[in-house]
C-alpha cells in the first residue's frame, strides 16, 4: 500500500497523476495522510478511474458539480468516472486518514464492450448522474461493502495470488454497488448539465496561468458567453471565474515556494500574480503566511 502525502496533476488538465497505475494493472491501493497536504483542501479535479474510498479516521467533505456529502470515520463511497471533484477536510481534529482503492473500470470488465461490460460495468460508468455512491455504517447492506473495502486492504501484496484476490473483492463489491444504486438506474436524471463546459475552461486556466487571463478569453474556449461562463463557474464550482484563476495561482506558488529556490519575483511572474508586493499581499491573505514563512514551514516538515 502506497503512503499518499501530496497530489500532482497532468500538465494542461487536473487530471490527476496516479503514480503506479500501469495498463498491465490498473489498480493501485493507498493510504492518504490528509494532514500532511500543504493545502486543507484537494483542487477540483477528475480521473476515468474509479475511487473507491473508507474513512479511517477524521472527516472529509467530498463536493461535485451536483452534490455535497460529508463522510465521517467508519464511512466510505465510491466516486464514479470522470466525475468532477474536490475535497476538503477538517485539521486540528485527530489525523484525516482515507483509504483508497484507484482502478480503471478494465480492470474487471477486461475490455471495452465485452459481455461483462455491456451488463455489469458500463450501465453503471455511463449513468452520469451517479457522480457518488455514499456508503454509511448505520445501513447493513452499505456496511456490507464498506466491510469489503477495508478487507481488500488487508490483502499481502506480496502473496501468491495478489491480483487475482483483488480483483475478485472489487467484483464483488462492483455488484453490491450495482443492488445499492439500482433504484437510480431508473431515475429520469442528467448528467449537471455544464460539468464539460467547466473541464474545458479549467483546462484552459491551467494551461495559462502564468499570463493574463480575461473572462472573454476564457468563454471562448469553452464557446460560450460571458455570461454562461460566470453562471457554470457558480454552479459548478460555487466561485466566479475570477476567484478560482487566482486560488489556482496560489496551488502553484505554494507548490513553487516549496519545491524551488526561485525568488519572490520570479515566482510571482511565473504564476500570473504580478508584483511581488501584490503576490505578498494575496498570498497572505488566502493562506495566513507570508510566501517566506510559508516557504520556512514546509521546508522544515519536509526535513523531519
């Protein structure tokens, strides 16, 4: 099982990286040390994998264009594919631990359209409404699965048999999942309905950051109005347009102010926050550090 403390996203998208994920395997197990993010919080982001998640210990919100749901410790879900996502936790209040079970939908169906696909993987991946699965302890049948999650990680990744052992666990919670969710198969519900919109203008953001962004130039490249593009960041995002290039700006000089040793100037120009004394100022007021202290913070954890 890996240890996760950080996330790193794909260039150009917030795709998120899964560091061991390979076509031969597509699975990968982890243990996430919340409070050890920089951040209280993970970006909006998305991945054709499948999460599959137990809370260990803390609490995590999880928020997608279409819903807020808090998990406790003892719960868990799953996060369906390509769902657009963020999360946040609570510090200060014991460790955030989450288990999490990361598979791409192949793993067990074995290829696209064959029969396993058509009837037991597919209806459930293509059934865009089902951004989340929530599965809570005080439900026999959700803690049924949740019992199933946590025993997949007890499973030596060293032992004969390993990928086969895990694969047959994650069938067999796919079909409780399939029984948990049937009744929403047969709701006459959407996809939210600007979801693609908002990837493609997040998209556009990551990949130019660092210069000036307009609202027009960003509208465009999803093919939209200003207007559309104001009212599919609030209702997908719950920010403006505006609010979300500058707290993505802060991600990357957090991540700069950390993993670099460029100045206060350069990393300011770089991330698209102007003069030092303006990135000084904002950066401030999103994080309560200045950039040095925050720099001299994690700088010292990442030496213990």
């Amino acid at each position: 099982m890996k240890i996760i403390r950080t996330l790193e996203f794909h260039t150009g998208t917030k795709e998120e990286k899964l560091p061991g994920f390979t076509p031969d395997f597509p699975y990968i197990a982890s243990q996430v040390e919340l409070d050890y993010f920089r951040e209280h919080f993970i970006p909006w982001h998305w991945h054709r994998a499948i999460e599959l998640f137990y809370m260990e210990s803390g609490e995590l919100l999880y928020e997608t264009p279409g819903s807020a749901m808090s998990f406790p410790a003892g719960s868990g879900g799953m996060i369906n594919s390509n769902v657009l996502h963020t999360t946040k936790f609570r510090p200060g209040k014991g460790k955030n631990v989450q288990l999490l079970h990361i598979f791409d939908p192949l793993l067990l169906s074995g290829s696209t359209g064959s029969l396993i696909d058509q009837k037991y993987i597919s209806p459930l991946v293509m059934t865009s409404h089902i951004e989340i699965i929530p599965l809570y302890p005080e439900n026999p049948e959700q803690a049924e699965v949740l019992h199933m999650i946590r025993q997949a990680f007890r499973l030596p990744e060293d032992g004969w048999g390993y990928e086969m052992r895990v694969r047959e666990l994650l069938s067999q919670i796919w079909l409780k999942l399939l029984q948990i969710c049937s009744v929403r198969f047969q709701e006459n519900a959407a996809a939210h309905p600007s979801a693609d919109k908002a990837k493609s203008m997040l998209i556009y953001i990551h990949e130019h950051y660092a210069e000036k962004i307009s609202i027009a130039r960003l509208s465009s490249a999803a093919y939209l109005s200003e207007r559309e593009c104001y009212r599919i960041f609030q209702d997908c995002l719950h920010m403006t347009p505006v609010q979300y290039i500058t707290e993505f700006r802060i991600q990357m000089a957090c991540r700069m102010l950390t993993e670099s040793r460029c100045s206060m100037t350069e990393i300011s120009q770089a991330c698209g926050l102007g003069s030092s004394s303006y990135f000084g100022r904002i950066f401030r007021e999103r994080t309560g550090y200045s950039p040095l202290e925050y720099r001299r913070k994690w700088q010292d954890c990442a030496k213990n």
